[in-house]
C-alpha cells in the first residue's frame, strides 16, 4: 500500500491557502502574489513582483505574437512581436 498522495491536481492546487516558510528557527507567512500568471513578451521591461510571495501556480510565458501577410512586391511581410 502506498502513502503517496497525488497533489497535482487541480483541486489540491485550488485548495493551497496558506505556506508558513521556516527559516533559521522563525516562521513568517509569505504575502500572496495576485498579479498575472500568464505574460507576454514586449519589446518593454516588465517586473512580475514575485519576491518573497505565495504563489498558487506556474508563470506562464506566452509565445512571442509574430503576424505574417502578402505585400506590395509580391514577397512576404513578417512582424515579429508586433500589433
């Protein structure tokens, strides 16, 4: 029989409230992060502020938005990262 407990679901990951983190004998709760989870990359700077939070999932980082379209001379268009 095996005592291993599958947490990887969706419902023990919904159901993390809080993580008490000990560290050199004292114990603080870490503040939740509620920013995005899922970014995509810019031509900009931007700061997830994660340090020293409780997170409930993974980051995702989205793929780069890349367009490509017929031009005028009859070639190919392609804007990598762009609107």
């Amino acid at each position: 029989m095996s005592n291993i407990i599958d947490m990887s679901s969706d419902f023990f990951m919904s159901e993390i409230i809080d993580i008490d983190v000990s560290e050199g004998g004292t114990s603080e709760r870490l503040p939740y992060y509620t920013g995005e989870y899922n970014v995509t990359p810019s031509i900009s700077q931007k700061v997830l502020e994660t340090r020293n939070k409780s997170m409930s999932k993974d980051v995702v980082v989205l793929e780069i938005p890349k367009y490509q379209f017929d031009n005028l001379s009859n070639g190919q268009t392609v804007v990598i990262g762009g609107n």
